[in-house]
C-alpha cells in the first residue's frame, strides 16, 4: 500500500511517517491558522476570567453540503464559548484516524480546520493525531478544547432568564440536521439544503456591545434542537418559556424535508444559530444588531413566572413543548 495514498497504522507509531503526517499534512495544511510549535503543551497569556470547553465530532458523513467534520469541529467549540460571552483565544486539535483513510480526505479536513479557525479568528494551539485499526472510528474522529476569555462584568448563563424576557433565534433551524440526512441517505430536493455550520463569535460580540447586562442567556439549540434548548434554559432559571410556531423561522425546504422523514424541526440539531435571552424591551435593537451582522433573526417568545415550554401552534392552539428523549437522527456532529 503506497503511503502517501492512504493513512498507515505505522502514521500513529511516532515514529518518521507520524512526523511526516503531522508536518507535511496537518501543520502545512494549518498553515497561519496553528501557531507552529511542536512542544507538549501550548503555553498562552490569558488575562482575565477564562472560560473552557471540550468536544468531539463524529458526524457521518465526513463531508456534506455547506460543511464537513473539520469545519463543524472547530464552530463547535468556538460556539460554546461564544454561549459564556467569551471571547475564543486557542483550540486544542485532535484527529482519530482510522487506518485506510485516504491521504486526501485528511489533507481537505484540515484545510478546512483552517479555514474555520481563520474566519473566527482563533488560533490551534496544540493538538494530538491517533491511527487505530481498521473498523475502530468510522473514518475519522475529532476532538477540540477551546479555551477564550470573559469579559469583565459579563455574566451570560443558562440561569440568568427572568420573567418578562425576550426570546431570540438568530435565524431559520434546522438545516444542519436535513443536510447531514440528505448527504447520508442519497435523498435528493429541489432546493439543496446546505448545513447552517458557522462560528457565532463576532454575532455574540456585536450583541454584548450593544445590550451589555441587558443579554442574559445564549445557546446553541444543538443537539436536541431549538426544544432541547429551551426546555435547558426554563429549567436551569426557573421560569416558563411561551413561544409562538409562527415566528419560528424555518426554511420551506427544511419543513418539507423533515415532514417527509416524520421529524419534528424543533428538535433537529443546528450548528450555526444561537438562542438570546434579553431583557425586557431589547429584543428590537438585539436583532438589529444581529441583523447588521448577517443573520436572520426572529423574535419567538418570551419568558414568564412557572415552569416548562409552552408552544402556541399556528392553529392557534397550546401544547406543551417537551426535550426530546433522544436524537432524531444519530451522528449529526
């Protein structure tokens, strides 16, 4: 087997070919995105509060429409900081190999990693590459630790929503979840259907600017979906949440897509959208913000005294609007 087709179990031993890999594969293909060193660890001047997250990726496919699982890594993680009100400073970046993948694939996943880290502006800093037997990590697998820094006098937390709150989706759900099915399952639309995958970053940024204390909750409805999100949010402040499906802004491709495969959109993992709780009366200058900055937004609902999800359908009707007991469809990132 020629070496330079196809990733060996010898490309994990640390020896010559791991050297190889990781210089003339993954640093070359970092290229300004990783800082270049080789030292165990990374050593980074943090001042201020940190925050930190961990994650792994083993989305199947690999690659889909509007994404693929180096892209999808590297959001992942920057938005779960970007959901503290932290501004990203590093991501850690390791690869589980499987032998047998094509040399190819590695070299567009990566380039991918540095596309993402570029446009979020971060730095890999560290990173770690594994090769495992055939039949042991369907292809590749990802894992990423972000570490970023708080604002002072930034407080944003699930906690934080009080009754009265208002309650923000930063664009149309669901997208990620049908593309990745889509790509998987051969199904074909007539609208192509493209993963919503992106970093939330600079949006968090341009909202703390503008609503400072008056932001008090974001979350990336992944996962579980917009549901899962905001069943998180009333149960972690203590407060009931009303929505309106009406003013869920969902995509006609997707809403056909998920009625034909029985799904419930609200449920379906998203990778580029974020739920705000602001205070009070700020939901018109959040989504003008939000707004200037690319997104889509809407205004959705609000927070009030008792507990759980309310959803106020088109039909007029209430029904409550529970967390999903598991994933609608596996391995979506």
């Amino acid at each position: 087997m020629d070496d330079g087709d196809r990733i060996l179990l010898a490309h994990g031993g640390g020896g010559e070919l791991t050297a190889k890999l990781v210089n003339n594969v993954i640093l070359a293909g970092l290229g300004d995105a990783a800082t270049g060193s080789l030292d165990d660890a990374a050593v980074i001047d943090v001042p201020g509060r940190i925050a930190f997250t961990t994650d792994s990726f083993v989305v199947k496919p690999l690659f889909f429409p509007g994404g693929d699982i180096g892209r999808l890594a590297v959001c992942g993680t920057i938005n779960d900081l970007a959901m503290r009100g932290a501004r990203p400073l590093a991501l850690s970046l390791a690869f589980i190999i499987e032998e047998g993948l094509r040399m190819s694939v590695l070299k567009r996943v990566v380039s991918s990693v540095a596309c993402a880290a570029g446009q979020a502006g971060v730095k890999i800093a560290t990173g770690d590459t594994k090769v495992v037997e055939r039949g042991s990590a369907d292809g590749l697998f990802i894992n990423t630790s972000g570490i970023g820094v708080a604002p002072p006098g930034v407080s944003v937390s699930l906690s934080l929503a009080r009754p009265g709150d208002e309650i923000i989706v930063s664009g149309p759900v669901g997208n990620h979840a049908i593309a990745v099915l889509a790509q998987r399952e051969g199904l074909s639309f007539k609208t192509t259907v493209e993963s919503d995958v992106a970093p939330l970053n600079r949006l968090v940024t341009a909202l703390l600017d503008e609503l400072g204390t008056g932001l008090h909750v974001l979350n990336d409805p992944t996962r579980g979906g917009l549901a899962m999100s905001l069943n998180t949010i009333a149960a972690a402040s203590g407060v009931a949440i009303e929505i309106d499906e009406h003013s869920v802004p969902v995509d006609s491709a997707v809403a056909f897509a998920a009625e034909m495969l029985g799904l419930d959109v609200l449920t379906l993992p998203n990778e580029g959208k974020l739920v705000a709780v602001v205070a009070a009366g700020a939901s018109d200058r959040s989504k003008n913000v939000l707004s200037d900055a690319g997104a889509h937004p809407r205004t959705i609902g609000r927070a009030k005294k008792g507990s759980g999800v309310t959803l106020i359908t088109a039909g007029g009707g209430r029904r409550v609007l529970e967390a999903p007991y598991g994933e609608d469809a596996p391995r979506i990132c």
